[in-house]
C-alpha cells in the first residue's frame, strides 16, 4: 500500500472513530452526567477508560498515527463505542487492513426477517450454516428432513450430521460422493481462520469419529465442491437435491443454503 493510500485510511480512520464517539451520550453507555459539554459525545478520556485502554495511546490511535495495535485493543474499543458487526469488521479493516477474527461473536442468530425468508420457502428445506458449519436457523422443510430441533446444540452441525451419526447416514445415500465435497468445501471455510480453535477442534473430533473423514480430509478435493447433501432417502423415497448459497451476514459468516428438488 502506497504512502498516499495510508494516508487516506488514516483519515478515514480518525473521521470514523470520532463520528462513532460523539454520537454517544454518557447515558448511552452508563456514565453519569457532569453539565454541559462544549462538544457533544463522548471524550476521549471516557471511551480509553470504558474500552480500558491508555488514554495516550487510544488518543494517538484516533489522531491515526502510525502505531500498531493489537485484535484485543480494537475489539474493546468497538465495545467502548457501541459498534455493531459490521462496524465493528469496518475498524478492522480501517486499523489492520483486513476483517476480525471469525470467532469474536457469540453463537450468532439470524435477523427475524432472514426467518420470514426460510419459512416463506414452504416446501424447500432452508438452513443457516456458520463458518464452522453449525446450522444456526432453518426452516419447517428442513426440521422435517433433518430434524434439528431435537438436536444438542453441539450435535446441530452439518459435517457432526454427515460423518458422526448413524441414523443420519441411513437417510444419505450419496454419502460417499458427497462426503469428500463437503469436506473440500469446508478446508475452503478453515482457510478464512486456519487457527481457529473451534474449527481446529472439530476437525480433531471428526477425525476420531469418523474413518471416512480421517481418509477424506488426507486427499485432494475431487469434482464441485457442495454445501448440502444431494440425496436424502425417507419413507423408502429418495429425494435428489441441488443446493444455491446466499450470504446472509457477511461480517460473521453466515450462509444460507436452499435445497431444490432436483429436475431431470
């Protein structure tokens, strides 16, 4: 990046993190009120020690000098300021030059409206999967092909379904095509957060309980990669199923994943 780019993304920097400060009132973020203020928002002073920070320091990093600073020291003055995730990913990409860690957020929930689109999809199965592959919201087609509801939250992963559960593989008759898609596809999510604990740690668990998945993961991606399975078999019915992905929070990775009767 060139000296004139940094140049603008300081500006830019010290525009946003002022703007976002002085929209607060002390209410806003449970300080008391001392009279009036020549300048409305919040000071400085106030953000460094709500974010418990330096005030030097939180002070040169709003003036947008040239000085390092760490995830942990952007992520408490996103929650000094009130940053919603997508301004909380635009600091990110504003001081570091590239978007937070995927794990920062609690387990995520989808806008109600994003629900009014899945159940809206009536007859076609519609779920949510994190970056992790948990399946964080779906529609009444999907409970009634996969049954979710019944499920551990721990156990309401898409690849824990495919590879760890006996009663799922029953009703999945193209595992052994789909299987090494599916994981192809997730080595693609791993590599947005190749040290991510969660997904470290579910690879390690997948691998201890599933011999095809311990083989899989060891060997090049073959054909298209998939996010959903192409067949399920229920009441001696196979189902074939083609599958579109939509974004539905790009900030914390959240895609939604509709399965089509497939047409011949």
């Amino acid at each position: 990046m060139n000296a004139r780019s940094l140049d603008r993304s300081r500006t830019e920097l010290s525009h946003f993190l002022r703007q976002h400060r002085e929209r607060l009132s002390p209410a806003d973020v449970g300080l008391p009120e001392t009279g009036r203020r020549r300048t409305p928002g919040l000071r400085r002073e106030e953000v460094a020690a709500l974010a418990g920070v330096g005030l030097t320091w939180y002070t040169w990093f709003e003036q947008g000098r040239d000085i390092g600073v760490s995830e942990a020291f952007l992520l408490n003055i996103s929650r000094a300021l009130k940053l919603g995730d997508a301004e909380c990913c635009h600091l990110f990409l504003l001081a570091h030059r590239r978007p937070p860690p995927a794990d920062i957020y609690d387990w995520p929930s989808v806008n109600p409206r994003i629900q009014q689109i899945m159940d809206a999809l009536d007859m076609m199965p519609a779920y949510v999967l994190s970056l992790g592959w948990d399946v964080v919201a779906w529609n009444a087609a999907a409970e009634r092909l996969f049954g979710l509801a019944a499920r551990e939250r721990v156990e309401r992963n898409f690849l824990r379904m495919v590879f760890a559960d006996p009663e799922f593989r029953r009703h999945h008759p193209s595992f052994h095509d789909d299987g090494p898609r599916l994981i192809a596809n997730f080595r693609c999510d791993l590599a947005i957060a190749p040290d991510n604990p969660a997904l470290l740690a579910l690879v390690d668990d997948l691998k201890k309980l599933s011999a095809d998945f311990r083989r899989w993961w060891g060997q090049p991606a073959r054909g298209e990669y998939i996010r959903g399975i192409s067949q399920f078999l229920d009441h001696n019915i196979v189902t074939d199923f083609q599958h579109e992905m939509m974004t539905v929070d790009e900030h914390r990775y959240l895609r939604m994943i509709v399965c089509f009767p497939a047409t011949t």
